[in-house]
C-alpha cells in the first residue's frame, strides 16, 4: 500500500490542501481529506493497471505492483487502499455533520455513479463498434478524472460547511483541461518523464479529445479551460493565486 | 452490482437488525447499515472468485462475475460495492457523530488490518513452505471472517450510543463457528446445495480446523463456541431469542 500510493504529483491532495487553506480549515483535518483523496486515486491506478484492465507495467517510473508482486497483492492492495481513504475520512477532528458530508461525497465521487462508472465506460468503449464522441468522452472524463477532482477542490468549502459552488466550477475547468493534457502528453511526450507508457491511446485506436479535435484545437480549448477555471476563483481574490498557478500547471506539465 | 449482491444467507444484515433492534434503533437506519455490511460481503466475494484469487467459478449456484461477464468487470462490480456500502452508511438517518464511529468501524474491520489482511494471510499461507497452525489459523479467521462478523453485531450498540461489548463476544464465537462449520461442509457438504465447489481445502493442502483438529473434535468446538456465544447474549433476556437461534444455525446448516 505504501509502495502504489508513493510519487506521484499529489495534485488532488494539493487542491484539498488549498481549498481548506481558503476556507480556514484546521490543516490536521485537511491533511486527513488530503491523505484520502490520494490513497483513492493510488487504489484506482492499481487496479487500472491491471493485466484484466490497462495491463501497464509502469507507473511513476516504477514497475506496477501486480508487476513487482503478483495481481492477487494488487487487487488486496487496492482494496485496503479504498478502505483507508474513508477510515482516514471518518477519523478526521472534524465536525461529525460536514464530516459525514465529506464522507457521502467521497462514496459518489469515487463510486459506480463516478469514478468506477467512468473507468466502466472507458473499457467498455475499448471494444464497442463505434469510437465514441465528443460528448461521450466529456461525459466519461468527467466522471473518470473529473469527480475525484471536485471532490479534492471543493473539501474545503465542505468541510467549513461554505458554498462549494465557485470551486466545483474550477475544478470542472480544471479537470478536463488535465485530461485534454493528458492526451497530449500520450502523443508528445516522453517515457522517461512522464514516468509511464506513452502512445497507448493511438496504439489502442482510442477516441481521445486530440483524435476528435486535432492537436491544436485540443491545445486552444484547454487553455481556455484553465482560464475559465482561474476566472471562477473570482470569488477568492489574491488568495487564490496557488490554485490559478495550479492551472496554469496542468496544462504546462511533461509528467 | 445487483447481480454479485443478490442470494446468500444475508446472515451480516441480519445481525445487524436483530442488534439494532435490541437497542431500539430506527428500522430506516438499521437498514441501511445492513445493506451496507452485505455490499462489503458481496465485494470481497467478487474479487475472492477472481482467478489471481481463489479462481471460483460458481457462488450461491450462480456463476461468479468474472465468468457471467469479465475479470475487469468482477474487479469494477467489487470496488464498488465498498464504495457504495461507505455511500449508505454516510447517508443513513442517524446522529451524525454515532454514524462517523459506524463508518470508522466499518473501515477498520473491512480493511488492511480487518478482512483484507485476512485474505492477503489466507493467500500467503497457500504458498508458505509449513502449513499454519491452530492460533494462525485462529487469527486469520478472526480478521478474514471475524471482523464483518463483529461489525454486523455491534452495529446496534454503536448505532444508540452503547456498550457493545456482550454483542462483540457473541460475534467472536459466532464467527469461529461459523468458520469451523464451512471446513466442515467442504468436506462433507454438497455443491448443490452449498451452491458454491467443495473439496478444495483439502484439494489445495490447506490447513483448517478440521485438518487440525480432526473432525469430530472440531464439531464439539464448533458447539462450545455456540454455547459461549449464547452466554454473551445473557444481559438481553429473551429479547435475544432469535440471535441465539442464529448460533445454533450457524453449525446445523447445510449451505
């Protein structure tokens, strides 16, 4: 378990980290929100590469852990992982009400409603007759990447009991300008860095927002998506500005 | 989901409701923590059946999920089965700080210290050169089929504010029996109505109490144990009727 939640950019537990900064969350309970987020997105990568699921061998830079162990360790390890996230959750000093909030919140984002749902769409897509389209893969991202990432930036309005409205609206922006980047690291980036396998989603003949857009296009809208985001940070001010810089990164990046 | 959830016993859930209700707790709620401790059942049987796992291809005289539909879609049904067991337990109707120690619980007796550990135990012992004795045997027993068992019984107390602890020694010598009688019934049952294969410990050179003990020995532990269980339930009077007939049950069933 610590092995597949090590490395990593911790971006979800940063954007837990930020958005309690912004709503004076007590940073103990923070970090348990942070600590969750990370641990759920670790379980999903392990069972996402899977030989049944992904079937990749790298991850940050090391060999996966169905690879360095066996599949029987990795289906057990992802499975504690889940496990911890919500016990962290609901041994965090935090008011019992947000609390349990925080807790309903996670279940859906990460569920058979959110983020499995998605991964379930995903495969399925792998071996339907039709590639699917523009709106099926905003829908599926949203739900695959997109859920967690809401959940991450909206903890801390959650968790001091605020409206998380102006964060989920950055954290949709946000998401889908990550995914946007995502795929085009699969074209243009680099083994080395990106700590993975890169060109699978060509290999594999998968829809991906640069397949049904093009590149550049691709590139245009997820600069206006990061600006979108950052423009919903209004609310915040100066304060903010970590989370814009945030943004700006995930588009920027080469791992 | 529906599909791995349907069928068994539903002897947690109804644990659950016979705790819940020797303390007086709102039916609603009660429900929802025993459709929540049967989702966490179904879950780990899916990803149990898995072939990295005990390699099961039937469950409650059903094919197991993995074979009705694909190993990606038994490891996606298992993850969210424990998701959705932590949705209704953070959505239950019930005080918010009493529904956190339920969540808490929950994940300690599910996770990398409860169920979890039992399984990766159970799957290490297959491949360790000298068999586990009877206190190995004991303790993973204790967490792979002990802690859901327990959780399921002390849900009622933990759900009214009370002391579990009379409900928590009933479930430890439910549990083991139970256990000892399933090594029973893959020796002497019958796949028809067991709805699931027998003989496989023995096939696979496991080590069980009945390998340990030896039959009949095993049988009058399995009793004593019922006995000790019933003795537990002495603060409850004959309100508790139905959770000592459950006992008995648990070593005279034949599925």
């Amino acid at each position: 378990m610590r092995y597949a939640a090590g490395g990593g950019k911790r971006l979800r537990a940063f954007l837990v980290l930020e958005s309690a900064r912004l709503h004076d969350v007590a940073p103990a309970a923070a970090l348990d929100a942070a600590a969750a987020i990370e641990a759920v997105h670790a379980y999903s990568l392990v069972h996402d590469d899977l030989p049944a699921m992904d079937d990749d061998d790298l991850r940050r830079g090391l060999p996966t852990v169905h690879v360095k162990w066996d599949e029987a360790t990795a289906i057990l390890v992802g499975d504690a992982l889940q496990t911890v996230a919500f016990e962290w959750l609901a041994g965090a000093q935090l008011d019992a009400t947000r609390k349990a909030e925080l807790i309903l919140r996670m279940a859906r984002a990460a569920g058979g409603q959110g983020m499995v749902l998605g991964q379930a769409l995903d495969i399925a897509a792998e071996t339907a007759a039709v590639p699917l389209d523009l709106p099926e893969i905003k829908r599926l991202q949203a739900l695959k990447t997109g859920a967690l990432f809401e959940w991450s930036a909206t903890a801390g309005p959650v968790m001091a009991g605020a409206d998380p409205a102006p964060l989920a609206r950055y954290a949709a922006g946000l998401g889908l300008a990550f995914q946007i980047a995502d795929d085009i690291l699969d074209i243009e980036g680099d083994e080395a860095q990106t700590g993975k396998r890169v060109g699978k989603d060509a290999e594999a003949g998968k829809a991906t927002f640069v397949s049904l857009m093009g590149l550049e296009p691709a590139r245009a809208e997820a600069t206006r998506l990061v600006e979108d985001a950052c423009e919903a940070l209004h609310p915040y001010g100066a304060l903010a500005e970590n989370l814009r810089e945030a943004a700006r990164f995930v588009i920027s990046r080469r791992s």
